[in-house]
C-alpha cells in the first residue's frame, strides 16, 4: 500500500509539472509568440484610439501588458522590415534595405534569424503565414532555423481562392501545397494553435505573419455585413483603393475585425491549455499603414508604408507575459522591432550576442528600469531617385523625406527636404526647427553620417 501511495503522489507531481501539451518542462522559461501583422495602420487598434474598428483581443494584450505609444520598426516596407526584425541588426548592415533585393537574393546566409536562435536555447520553432525574405533554394523558413512552416513564402497573397480556382495558391506546409478554401486568416490562426498544442517537453517559438490586413482588400461576408454603416461615410483620401472598390474602409475594417477575432482564439487558447502565465506575447504590424491604397488610418502621425515620417516606422507595439510583466502600463519610451530578439533571449535565459543592435527590454517593462539614452536611424531607397532617411535621439528627429504631389487619382514625387522635429510636441512632423536649433541639426546629422560610413554600399 506504502508503495501504491509513493506513486500515486509521483503521478500527481508530475501532473502539476507537465499539464499539458506545449508546456515547458523547464521553469522560468516562457513559450514565446510574436505576431506580426501587415500594413496595419498605427490608429487602427483601439489601445491608440482607434474608434470605427472595435479590436477587444488585440487591445487585451496592452491591457494584460505594455502598450508602446512610441514602437518602431527598422523600415517603412515589409520584406526590409520583417529582416531588422528576425535578424536583430538593421537590415542596412547587411545590404537588404527593399523588397526586390530580398525576393531577388534573400537574406545573407551568414545572417542568424530569430528561428536559429531559439531553437540554439532549446525551443521548438514554428512559423505560420508570410515570409517574404526569399524564395530561392536555401532561403526556405525550414532552412532559417525553423522546424516547421505553414504559409507562403513570397509579399503577398489572395485571402480566397481566386476566380474558379479551388484552392488559394502558393500555400505550403513544411515544402508541400496546400489545399486551402477558408478564408487564410482564419487558417493561419487555425495552424497556429495547432503548433502550440503539440506536446514536447520543450518550450516553443512561434512566429505568426499573419499577411492581413495587406491588399488585396478581401473579407468574408459575415465580416463587411459587421461594418456596413461604413458605407455612408464619406471617403475623400482614398482615391487609388477607390479605383478597385467603391467601400475600401468598409473592407478593411471588416479584414481588421477577422484578424483580432483570430488572434483572440489564439488567446484563449493559450488559456484553455494553461499556458498563458507561462507565454510571452508580443504584438506589433511591420510597418506603417498605406492610407491611400488600402484605407489605413495612421493616427496623429504624419506619413504612410514607403516613409520614415512617424507614419511609416511607427507602429501599433504591445506584449504581454502575465505573472511576470505589469498590465495596464502604457509605456512611452521609443522602443523597436530590434528588441524583440534580444528581450527573447533574456527571457529563455540565454546569451544575448553582442552583434545584435536592439535591447533587451525586460527591465524596461518589468520594473520600469530606463533605457540608456541610444540612437535610431533609418535608411531606405525609396522613393528612387531620392532615397528617404532619418535619425532620432530622444524627442528629436531629423528626417529626409521624399515630397508627394497630390494629383487627382495619386500623387507624383517633387523632390525631397530635410526637417527637425521634437516629437514631445509635434507628433504630426509639422513644425521645422532647422533654423531654431542649427547646433541640434548639425549632431544629428553627424550621428546619421557616422552610421551610414560602417554600412555596406547600396547596390
């Protein structure tokens, strides 16, 4: 009977550790989900103020958390951005500063991935939705540190298969298409959670891309019939999403709407298998929302994708690891894109390379502890022939911008200007102290000029 007991208590023991699939065996090291989202504009959450799209899910992680009023990204395009991102390094410093080099060459092989280093501190590693950094042989998720891929690997997808088609093309498990008739967003949190749940005695990585709300503008019916009262409200900015559909706010908002009800089943299903304590979840869109061609809305902030106004490389930022990280904490100093890999580094207890150009931001956000004093800067080769740059240290920001020239249907470039900014109280990028402060120009620009002179040359 002594020995009955003595097993019974053991099975018990070993319940309360291992609950169940997806668990980590390993105290005080947390399951890690990073959603990405795309093209999603920085006044389209409601934890910034967004008021025509409810998004209850994506605002309970701010409100389990951090809200970032102040989260970048390395630049104002997807495939550039998404490789700062899983790098950890600016995507400068390895030449892949634009969409077509990356589908043309993909990321430099001698460049480590986020997937590579968290299956090196002992994760399991899934990738679910768009990849965007090269199609060629060798540049596979599956080949850049992840155990397995569920997406597809190019910029950009249909959200239904198209015409007579029976399936939306190009979707792959692992290396294999795919046949897919759902709406995508809905089957990209169904193959994420599906990850999550397998069981393994380790914790796991995943990095979930969902692709919406990029063009084109699809959604399911149930979604548009949600935000019909869309459809008498005058749109007078969106003049190229007009040229395809007569309601492109309607569309979008309903594509937004589909993305928080998924990312909230994502959640609860952190919670049904007791995982949520034990997950660090971050939130973030991989760049600024294009105003005119998908009816985005950016906020306060001046600019749109293709700028390094605020409205191109400030983004909706948020994570969450309850038990660990204050909720409710609205947190207002610049963080980045960058940060993400060194944070999860931290948290896995693992080494944090010194290569890497972002911070771990723990405690930051768990005990409010400050970051040293840093510096942000940005290149990006658009539009050509006037490359777009800037450089931000604390409230200041120097930016070179590409002038748009509003035309009836679009808009052509004029040109390009340089402007200081102090962004404590002009969040719009109205107001040009050039002149006011020569000596704040003169350093910034220094600063800009150093960081430019150890980067490679553009090609």
């Amino acid at each position: 009977m002594e020995k009955l007991k003595l097993i019974l208590a053991s099975l018990i023991v070993a319940f309360l550790l291992f609950p169940m699939g997806g668990q980590s065996a390993e105290a005080g090291r947390p399951n890690i989900v990073l959603i990405l989202v795309d093209d999603m504009g920085y006044g389209d959450v409601g934890f910034n103020g967004c008021k025509d799209i409810p998004t209850p899910h994506i605002d309970s992680i701010a409100a389990n958390g951090v809200r970032f009023s102040d989260g970048h990204v390395t630049a104002p395009q997807c495939a550039p951005s998404r490789a700062g991102m899983l790098s950890g390094m600016s995507q400068s410093r390895f030449g892949r500063e634009e969409n077509n080099i990356i589908d043309k060459q993909g990321i430099p092989s001698t460049v480590k991935q986020f997937g590579d280093y968290m299956r090196e501190a002992g994760y399991r590693t899934g990738m679910v939705g768009k990849w965007h950094q090269g199609t060629m042989a060798g540049h596979h998720p599956l080949d850049r540190g992840f155990d397995w891929f569920y997406g597809f690997l190019p910029g950009s997808s249909h959200f239904f298969p198209l015409g007579k088609a029976d399936s939306i093309p190009n979707i792959l498990e692992n290396r294999e298409p795919q046949k897919v008739t759902e709406y995508l967003t809905f089957a990209f949190g169904d193959q994420a959670i599906k990850f999550m749940q397998q069981k393994s005695d380790k914790p796991f990585f995943l990095y979930l891309a969902f692709n919406a709300p990029h063009a084109p503008l699809e959604a399911p019916q149930e979604y548009l019939d949600r935000f019909e009262h869309l459809t008498r409200v005058p749109d007078t900015i969106n003049y190229v999403a007009r040229q395809t559909m007569k309601f492109p706010r309607q569309t979008y908002a309903a594509m937004v709407s589909a993305l928080d009800d998924t990312i909230g089943k994502i959640l609860q299903a952190l919670r049904d298998k007791g995982l949520e304590d034990n997950t660090l979840v971050y939130f973030l869109s991989d760049n600024g929302g294009p105003t005119v061609v998908t009816s985005a809305n950016n906020g306060p902030l001046r600019g749109e994708k293709g700028d390094l106004l605020e409205g191109g490389a400030r983004v909706p930022f948020a994570m969450q690891w309850k038990g660990t990280i204050p909720g409710g904490q609205t947190i207002d100093t610049a963080v980045s894109s960058l940060d993400l890999l060194p944070t999860s580094l931290a948290a896995a207890g693992a080494d944090i390379p010194g290569k890497l150009d972002g911070e771990n931001i723990l405690p930051l956000v768990k005990d409010g502890r400050r970051l040293v004093p840093r510096m942000l800067c940005w290149r990006f080769p658009y539009p050509p022939p006037t490359p777009v740059w800037a450089v931000r240290s604390g409230d200041w920001k120097l930016v070179h911008e590409a002038i748009r020239i509003p035309k009836e249907r679009g808009f052509s470039w004029g040109g390009a200007r340089t402007g200081l900014y102090r962004l404590s109280d002009d969040i719009h990028e109205d107001n040009d102290l050039s002149a006011q402060y020569p000596e704040v120009l003169q350093k910034l620009q220094a600063e800009y000029d150093a960081w430019v002179a150890t980067l490679p040359e553009t090609k």
